[in-house]
C-alpha cells in the first residue's frame, strides 16, 4: 500500500500528512465544544430539575439538550417514587410493630388463660394467666402431653383436637396441679388451620386447610363450683327439711304410742318371757324416739342468730368442755383464729360434733388418743377464711366410707345415729363455709371447717397448753 501510495502521489506526501493532522484535531475541537455544552446544560439542570416538556426544552428527538431533560425527568419521577415506597415501608413496618406489640399486650393481660400449640404438639404460647390457671411456672417449647400429663382429661381433648379438628366449647375437665391440688377448669380448644399458599407464602402444592395446631382458652372454675355445690347442697338441705319434717312427726307419734301399749303391757304381765318381750318394746321405741328427734333437728331450719365470734374463745372454751366430758383424750389447741360472723351456738355444735366425731374414731384404733383442733387464716386479693382443722390419730377413714362420711344416717359406728356429721355441713353451709374429711399421709383423719372471716385477730394466737382435766 505504501508503495502504491508513493507510486501514485510520489511529490505530494508531505501535504496529505498535513491535512490529515488538520482533521483530526478539527474532530478533537468539535468534541471537546460538544461536551462541554452538554456538561454545563447537565449541571444546571441537576441544580434545577426541568421538565422533559419544558417549552424553552427544543423537543426534537435529535437535539440532544432534549434527551437529557427527559432522562433527568424520568430519573427525578423514579427518585420521588422511591421515596415514597420507603415511607409506605417505614409506615408499613410501623403499623406491623404496633400491631404486634398490641397483639402481645393483650396476650399477657387478658384474664383468661391462652395456650398455642403447633401441629408437633409444642406449646408455642403460654400466657401468663395459663401459667396461674394451671399452676406451671414453665410451659412454653414444652409438649402438651409432658407438661399436663398423658392422662390429663385435658391432654386427651387437645389430642381430639390436633387429630380430628375437633372444636371443644365450654367444657369442664378437672386438672391436677404439680402440687396434687385438683381444680376444675373450663376448657375451649378450636382447631387453627392453615392459610391458602399465596397468603402464607408456601409451595402451590401445601394442602390449605390443614391442621396447624390448636388454641386452647383456661379459666378456672374451682370456687365457682364450690359455690355452685355448696347452693344445691343448701337447696337440697332445704328440701328435705320441708318433705321428711312432717313425716318424722308422724313417725314419732306412732311410735309414742307403741311405746304406751309396750309400757301397758309390761306393767299387766307376770315376771317372764312377756314381760322381757314388753320391756325391749319399750327400748327399742326410746331408741327410735330419739332418732327421729336428731333427725327432727337435722331436717328443722336452723335457727341462725348472726353475731361477732371470738373464735379464739370458742375453741378454747370447746376444748375445755371435751377435756371434762373425754379425760382419756388429749386435746390440744394450736395455730391462728380470728373473728367470724356467724351463730355461736351453731359454732359451738359444729366444733364439739368435729372433735368427738375425731376422739371417737382415733379410740378404736388404740389407748393414745389426741385430738388437735388447729386454726389458720388464709388471705387473698378477694376473700379471707379461716381454717379450723380437727386432726386426730386414729387409723383414718376407709377409702369406700369418705365419699359419704357427710351423707345423713351414713355411720360406721354401732351406736352412732349418722346425722354427727351432717350436722356440721348444714351449719357450715348455713354460714357461707366448707367442710371436708381427707387422710393424713402419716396417719389419721383431718376434718377441716372453712368460714367466711369478718377480720383477722390483733395478735398471734399462743398454743394452749396439752393435756387433759
């Protein structure tokens, strides 16, 4: 090429290296002009941003100030729509974070206890309510059937419930705490099932719909249900006041007069087998008199005069009166009383029944006969009671015999008339109380009389000294 050059222009090279350097530093000038008209429109444009369409913009697609305008417009309409997806974000963010902390306040407050468990059978939520409901300081990441036990009533519904989908609406289940402690409690259990996949977020082919767990509301209906037994068992105190009193009457009349005609009898015949068959009319009638009249007083209304009582004093003064009357026994007195309001009278009866009702079973089982009457005041946020317990040494009360120890005429003794007891549950009802029998684990009986207490004593109460009269 060079020589073809040099053959076809052989006196003219130096002028065509000339006018080659010419053009290309002309191209070089033009360049340099071109961007700097384009850097100065792009600075005053970033420092004010102009419309693509501004009309002092010349809009040609071939003028170059006119791309620029339209590319700042476009990024200016991108930055702004940024801003604003990061602010719906923050709002977004913020609103999901009340939302949540709303959602635990009301978890942690609400009076009901709330359990979650997920399909594997974990507890993932236990508020605290639940905790109190059920007794356990710790239930969280815990399995159900562990935590409640695998023979708990309430174990069972919740398995019922992660199976079957099966939804549980007011039920009562009863519930042993750590502590042995039973409690009955109300119990709703629903099912939670899983969201469609586009709303949780999973694979297409996750079954919507299935079982993700369960939900399960607690309260506790303890004292309610005592109370509610405690208002059947007065109805029902009532009641057979109302029916069997005028039979007992009756009853008792009848056998007024065969007591008569046996006396009659007795006096006319001759000394022999007449007169022997006589007298055990007459015995046999006394004793059913008298029957009938305990039961006349079990079944009458009783008379409650309400009144300021030192319990303090009555016991003392009861334990007194059952040192005189059993000095083989030992009573002692011990533990903290206070002041009730209630009848005195019935007090007194409901304590001395207790107390020989204890002295009585503890002689049969040996010589050593004790008997502890012990007081105890319990207070909570709502009510204060107070405990009187009547602990004795004796061989305890057969397992068959406890269910009904406080049913009338229910008696395990040959003498006894069966109405001791009953006796004493009427008046603990009477004055808004309890009463209950259980074994002691070293041995022995407890009987323990609640009552409604009006205040506590001004000091702690000294033990009285053991022994007997």
């Amino acid at each position: 090429m060079t020589t073809l050059l040099a053959i076809q222009f052989p006196a003219n090279r130096p002028l065509w290296f000339a006018a080659g350097f010419v053009f290309i530093l002309l191209v070089l000038l033009s360049v340099y002009a071109i961007s700097v008209s384009l850097k100065k429109y792009l600075r005053r444009d970033t420092d004010t941003p102009r419309n693509e369409f501004d009309p002092s913009v010349p809009r040609s697609a071939e003028n170059p100030a006119f791309l620029s305008a339209s590319m700042q417009g476009v990024i200016h309409r991108l930055k702004e729509q940024e801003k604003e997806l990061e602010r719906l974000h923050r709002e977004e963010k913020q609103r999901a974070l009340q939302t949540e902390r709303l959602s635990e306040a009301v978890t942690r407050n609400m009076p009901t206890g709330l359990l979650l468990i997920n399909s594997n059978g974990l507890i993932t939520l236990a508020n605290p309510a639940a905790q109190v409901v059920l007794a356990m300081a710790t239930l969280s990441y815990r399995r159900y059937d562990e935590a409640l036990g695998v023979d708990s009533h309430l174990a069972r519904l919740l398995a019922e419930c992660l199976r079957d989908a099966r939804t549980f609406q007011r039920e009562e289940v009863e519930h042993f705490t750590p502590t042995g402690e039973l409690r009955q409690l109300g119990v709703t259990i629903s099912p939670v099932l899983a969201p469609p996949p586009h709303i949780r977020g999973q694979a297409p082919d996750a079954a919507p719909g299935k079982i993700a767990g369960a939900l399960c509301l607690l309260s506790d209906l303890t004292e309610l249900t005592a109370l509610q037994k405690q208002v059947r068992l007065k109805e029902s105190l009532a009641l057979l006041g109302e029916l069997s009193a005028g039979i007992a009457h009756e009853f008792k009349s009848a056998l007024a007069t065969i007591s008569g005609y046996a006396q009659i009898l007795k006096s006319e015949a001759a000394a022999g087998e007449q007169a022997d068959c006589a007298e055990k009319i007459v015995q046999e009638t006394r004793a059913l008199t008298h029957l009938v009249t305990e039961f006349l007083r079990f079944a009458r209304p009783l008379e409650f005069t309400p009144s300021t009582v030192d319990l303090r004093a009555l016991v003392d003064r009861t334990a007194a009166e059952l040192r005189e009357e059993m000095p083989r026994v030992m009573f002692s007195v011990e533990g903290e009383f206070g002041l009730v309001r209630g009848d005195n009278g019935l007090l007194r009866q409901a304590l001395l029944n207790l107390a020989r009702n204890a002295a009585e079973a503890a002689a049969a089982g040996g010589t050593d006969v004790r008997v502890t009457l012990r007081g105890g005041i319990e207070q909570s946020a709502t009510v204060s009671v107070q405990r009187i317990a009547v602990l004795d040494n004796g061989p305890g009360i057969a397992a068959a015999d406890l269910p009904r120890i406080f049913m009338p005429f229910y008696t395990t003794k040959a003498d006894g008339t069966g109405l001791g007891l009953a006796i004493v549950q009427k008046i603990a009802v009477q004055h808004g109380g309890t009463v209950a029998a259980r074994n002691l684990p070293e041995g022995g009986a407890e009987f323990v009389l609640v009552l409604p207490i009006q205040q506590t004593a001004s000091s702690q109460a000294v033990d009285s000294p053991v022994g007997s009269i």
